[in-house]
C-alpha cells in the first residue's frame, strides 16, 4: 500500500506547483496546504507542524509515510514512491 502523501505548499511557489504536478501525472493522490492562504492562528499552527518536518520551513515540505522530503526533487520522490 503506497504512504499517505502530504505537502505543504505556497500558492505563489513553482517548485510547490511542479511537485503537485509531477504526483497528478503520475496519479498519486495527495493531500496539500496552501500555508500562505492560511491565517492568524491556524497560519501558526501548520507552520509549526512543517518545522516538526523541516527546522528551516521551506516549501514544498513532502510527507510520504515516514519520509520527509524537501523541494521538489524527483529523483527522491520516485525512490520514496517507487515510481
């Protein structure tokens, strides 16, 4: 069974579009949050969990089961995901 795969992205981000991208075209389901669309409060709080995942808070953070990838890199997201 594939990890639940969740990112963590900024809308205005092209490395968070092309990662978003590369798993649609491959048809993986994910999940994303948008952090910059967020506000106040709940803003804080997913930031807080990135940092849990990423101490630098950079984006796209990806979480597939129990692996941590940061950025858009394809070669780690194919040997993470077996694609």
């Amino acid at each position: 069974m594939p990890p639940k795969i969740k990112i963590y992205t900024l809308s205005t981000c092209s490395h968070c579009r092309d990662a978003k991208r590369f798993l649609t075209e491959h048809g993986v389901p994910y999940e994303f949050t948008e952090v910059d669309m967020l506000e106040g409060s709940e803003r804080a709080a997913v930031i807080e969990e990135v940092k849990k995942f990423n101490p630098r808070c950079t984006f796209p953070t990806i979480i597939a089961g129990d692996h941590v990838i940061v950025g858009f890199n394809e070669k780690e997201i194919r040997q993470t995901l077996e694609l």
